[in-house]
C-alpha cells in the first residue's frame, strides 16, 4: 500500500526553479554581468541542459563584489540547475543559503524541499530537523504530511503514524467529509505493520467506500476472514460472491472452489454461470487442470437439470422441520434459481417459524433474495442494512450494498 520512495520523495521536492522569480529583466538590483549569465543558465534549464546551466551560475557567482540580492539571485538559480542535474548535495547547500536570506512566508516551503531531498539521501536525521523547521513555518501542506508520514514509517514509529492518521481520518469523519484516500492508506499501513488486523479491516471498509478500486477490495477480501469471530466457513461463498461482484475474483482455483461451493448449497444456476464466466474469461479450461473443471462443468450442468425434483424434496422436509432454519436454505436456493418471490416467502416463513440457529443469517439470506429482484430491491437494502452481529453476516450485508453501489 505504500508508494515507492523515489516517487514519493520527487513529488514531494517541487522544483524550486518552477516557483522563483525568474524574470531577471525585473529582478531589482542585479547588474548585468550577473544578470547575464543567470538568464542564459535559465534557458538552457529550460532546454533540458542542466549542466550547462550550473556552469552558467558559476559564472555568475564568480563576478566582484556582489550584494546580498544578486547572492540570493545566483543561489535560487543554482538550487533550481543543481536539483535538475541530480546534484542533491548542491541544491541543498543553495537552498539552505536561499533560507537563510528567505522571508517567513517562503520559508516553510524552501524548509520542506530540503527536508525531502535530505531524506532522499536516506539522512533521515537532517530531513527530520528541516522537517520540524517546515512546520514552525506554518507549512502543514500534504506534502509535508507525506515526509511526516515517510520519516515515521523509516523509523519504525507506526504507533506514531496510526495516532496521526487515524486523527485526521475521524477528523474528516467528524466534518461530514470522506477521508484522505492518502491518510487512509498511511493508516492501514500502519496497523498492518502493528499485526491490527481488525483495524485494518475496518479502515479497509473506508477505502473502499470511498475510492472503491479492486486493489483494496481484493486486500480487505483477503482480511476479512481473518477478523475476530468471523465464521469463514459459513460466509465463504459470500466472500467469493463479493471478489466476483467487485472483479477481484481472478484465479482458476477461485472460480471452483465458488462453483463448488454454490452446488453443495443447491445452487446449481450459480455454479453453472461461475464456471461459464471463467471460461469465458480464458480463467478455466486451459492448463493441466483443464479435464477436471470440465467434469465439473459437466456435473454442473447435469445437477441443474435434476435441482427442481431435488427442491420439491428439501421443502418437504423443510415444512415438518421444528426449526426454520430448512425453509431459509430452502428458499435461498429457490431464489438462486430464478424463483425470487418463492424463495422470499419461504425465507420469511423460516423467519417467522423461528428457533433458528443463526437469525442474522437468515436475515442476510433474505436481503439478498430481495435485491434479486427490482420489484423488491429496495426491501433488500432495507433488509440487509437490518443484519446485525459480530459472525460475520453483518459485514456481508454491508460490503454486498457497498459492491452494489461501487
């Protein structure tokens, strides 16, 4: 979840050159043996010629007598040529003596840049002095935050990093705002790093609220089984149903083990459009496992046609049963055959008759019938938004209308 040092440390040092006043016709005291040589170094920056242009401020530099201005002049010019060239040693030295001459209102900004490229060098301890210096300037830009949250990250501060982000999350929360994505994810980061899976779901469930791209849903798929009290067992079809929902089901072994999964429950429509998608998509049917998934292909479709006797049996059953836990499992495989309204009133009945092992299950199943359905949509979303529960059939709920809404 973290970008790479490079990119981030060179998006954090903006060009010093993009930012000062470079109009050197207007630049008040600077002679024109100093003038000169400054506007040939900026067009030749301009032409992508770095070295020639540090060679141009040498020039500069070299001239008699020069005043405090034309010294300032000379090292903004060679800050800017120097940084551009790869010559961080030298850009920093120009832009410490830029600082030393700088007004307060540019300080923060000139203090951030030398904090980045000190840190670029991996001289943590200087990037963290001119950091703080950044800060006492009033300087509490994103890019400041990032060298904040590098420097912290660099050495081993999670705790640190998790308090400020988590700070600036509920921050955002407490505003009506969505958060940071750039803070959410300093924030996961940094409880991964502190083995706070929990949190990181949590935090994960923000992500994708807010910026629902497949990279974090796949990584809060992957931890959500892994959350405190979390029945995995139970909600496992669910979990493949979310991957498939949000395009994070993507590996050969995924889409059997959901087929799989989807016949034992009856559900033999869902098998059969699981493994019709991943051949679809080239995922199944190549390879040394290529015979295999074709058996169950094959087994697939010759359970669908033998389903409907199948059901009329299980809801036999189901109606003498003391509990209501066989008309839910019934009715949620009526449902996921197409007969939406039967399932749902089988579900209920379920519901209704009660002593059911696991009530908020029943609940999810029957939103999840009704989202089935345009003519009961909005019942479903009020359904599953209903589920309660620390098993796992609440998480379902929401991240199922959160994969619906993304």
């Amino acid at each position: 979840m973290k970008k790479p040092l490079r990119t981030t440390l060179l998006a954090l040092s903006v060009l010093v050159f993009a930012s000062g006043p470079w109009n050197l016709a207007a630049a008040q005291g600077v002679r024109p043996e100093i003038g000169k040589p400054l506007q040939q170094a900026a067009e030749l920056l301009r032409a992508g010629k770095a070295r020639a242009a540090l060679a141009r401020v040498a020039a500069a530099d070299a001239v008699r007598g020069k005043t405090a201005d034309e010294q300032l002049v000379i090292d903004r010019m060679r800050a800017a040529a120097a940084q551009r060239a790869g010559d961080t040693k030298e850009a920093v030295a120009a832009l410490e003596s830029v600082y030393a001459r700088s007004g307060a209102a540019e300080k923060g900004r000139i203090a951030e840049q030398v904090s980045a490229m000190y840190a670029q060098q991996r001289n943590n301890g200087k990037a963290a002095e001119w950091l703080s210096r950044a800060i006492e300037a009033g300087n509490r830009g994103a890019g400041v935050q990032q060298l904040q949250g590098y420097l912290q990250a660099a050495s081993g501060d999670y705790a640190g990093i998790a308090r400020e982000a988590g700070a600036a999350v509920a921050a955002a929360e407490q505003a009506g705002r969505a958060p940071a994505q750039a803070d959410l994810l300093r924030l996961a980061d940094a409880q991964q790093r502190l083995g706070r899976n929990d949190a990181v779901v949590v935090t994960l469930e923000k992500l994708v609220s807010g910026y629902p791209k497949a990279e974090y849903w796949d990584a809060l798929l992957d931890r959500l089984p892994r959350k405190r009290g979390f029945a995995s067992s139970r909600y496992a079809l669910d979990v493949l149903r979310l991957r498939r929902a949000t395009g994070t089901l993507t590996e050969a072994d995924e889409y059997v083990q959901m087929a799989q999964m989807a016949l034992q429950s009856n559900l033999t429509h869902e098998a059969r459009d699981v493994l019709d998608e991943g051949y679809a998509k080239g995922v199944l049917g190549k390879g040394d496992d290529a015979p295999r998934q074709e058996r169950l292909r094959a087994l697939a479709a010759k359970e669908d046609g033998d389903v409907a006797s199948l059901l009329a049996l299980q809801l036999t059953a189901a109606r003498r049963s003391d509990t209501g836990d066989a008309l839910v499992r019934v009715g949620s495989a009526y449902a996921g055959h197409g007969e939406i309204d039967r399932g749902i009133a089988l579900i209920e009945q379920g519901i209704a008759r009660g002593k059911l092992h696991h009530p908020n299950d029943a609940r999810l199943r029957l939103g999840l019938a009704q989202l089935q359905s345009a003519g009961t949509h909005d019942g479903g979303v009020k359904s599953l938004g209903a589920v309660k529960g620390n098993a796992g059939a609440a998480d379902i709920a929401r991240l199922t209308l959160l994969a619906g809404r993304g």
